[in-house]
C-alpha cells in the first residue's frame, strides 16, 4: 500500500510527459514516453522508394526507381531502407534518443523497424550479420552508448540475428555531418572506418543499422570498408531518412 502511495505521489509531483509536445501523458499514451496524438503525427517512409538510398520517389522518377540525388553519385551499399521520416515527432525522439541519453527510446523506436522489415519483407533470411555504424570511442564516451547498436540489438532478438558490433570500427573522429553541406559530408567521412583483422568476412551478407540517412555519406562509406573485407551484399536500414 506504501509502495502505490509513493507512486501515485511521485506521478504527482513528477508527472510523466510526452517527449514531443511536452504535454502530460494520459492513459492511451505510447510506452509510457509519447501521446497518442504525437504518435498519429509520426510520417512513414511511402512506397514507391528509390532503389538505392530507399526514399520515396516522386511520380516523375517512379519510371526510372532511383533519385534525383542517388543518380548524381554511385553509393557502396546495396540498397537502403527506412521506415519513417525525419520530421516533426520522429526527428524530435531521434535527438532525445541520441544526445538526451534517453536510451530506453531504442526500443519503441526500434519497433519501427521491425514492423517495415514484416511489412516489405525485407531478406532477413538472407543476412548473415547485423552491423551497427560504430560511433568513434571518443564520441562513443561523451554519448555512453551507440544508438545504432540499441536499434541493432532489438532487431536482433526479433529476428534471431547475430549482432556484430566487434567487426567495424571508427578509425578517427571525423566533425558531425549535421551542418555539412553533401561534398562536405562526403569528403569528411573518407577513410573513417576500418574492419576488424582476422575475422571472415567473405561472402558475409550484412545489415547495416543507423538512426538516419540523409545524403548516405556515412553508411556508403561503412560499406565500402565491409565491401574491401569481402562481404557480399550489404543492405542499410535506418530508422529516418
């Protein structure tokens, strides 16, 4: 009886609030953590997608399956895919995942993730290793945690996965690609990733997982590196683009 005083004094003087509109959660709130009317205003990633950085393609480009911007530049991985876009709500639980150490949003997040794979069927079948894009060890002690592996590890578990975070590494720090313009991101993240000595990795078919993807910069470069080791196809799948 104590313990549910205390619980109900603590949702009083502390009252949980939705990490979007900051408004205080009602019952039908989403894990405790977004409302529901937040949660209605997150915008899904729609078919039909370019063939390679996986946005959605306007109705002049459906004839031809590859974007505007993919066309201009070839990118290493194979494909790319993500669920959602980075707007309003979604972008918004993104930062506070990332740089508010709210590292308990990787599991609804990664939730989006999981329901695409179902939805579009991705090949899970076909992966041999699940790769989260490593954080520099220096950024990685500033942020306590890789949202790219808590994404990976719950994708993992719901498709019985093995999760490869000892396998790709971040040779040098480079600047966030946040404020770059698209030559500056690629020229910034050029030889910044390095794999493992001494592991097989031929013919390994991998999935890459990030939080987002904006120009791919960063993932193409993470899959040149896996491609140089000799892994096979290499798909990306981010929460936004």
């Amino acid at each position: 009886m104590l313990g549910s005083f205390l619980k109900n004094l603590a949702e009083i003087v502390y009252p949980k609030i939705c990490l979007s509109c900051k408004k205080k959660l009602g019952v039908s709130s989403i894990d405790s953590v977004i409302c529901k009317h937040c949660w209605e205003k997150i915008e899904r990633n729609k078919p039909p997608f370019c063939h390679s950085c996986g946005r959605n393609l306007k109705k002049s480009r459906i004839t031809k399956g590859i974007c505007p911007q993919c066309l201009k530049g070839k990118l290493h991985f194979d494909r790319a895919f993500s669920p959602c876009l980075y707007t309003g709500t979604t972008k918004e639980l993104i930062q506070q995942f990332k740089y508010n150490r709210k590292d308990y949003l990787g599991s609804t997040l990664s939730g989006f993730m999981i329901d695409f794979i179902k939805e579009y069927n991705l090949p899970m079948e076909h992966i041999d290793l699940v790769v989260p894009i490593p954080l520099h060890s220096s950024r990685l002690r500033e942020r306590e945690f890789n949202q790219a592996q808590i994404l990976s590890s719950n994708i993992c578990k719901e498709f019985k996965k093995n999760l490869s975070n000892d396998i790709l590494f971040r040779s040098r720090r480079t600047k966030t690609q946040t404020e770059l313009s698209t030559e500056e991101r690629l020229s910034n993240i050029v030889g910044s990733f390095t794999t493992a000595k001494g592991i097989n990795l031929k013919g390994k078919n991998i999935l890459l997982i990030d939080d987002v993807i904006t120009t791919g910069a960063t993932s193409s470069e993470a899959a040149l590196s896996l491609k140089k080791a000799g892994c096979g196809i290499v798909f990306v799948l981010t929460l936004a683009n």
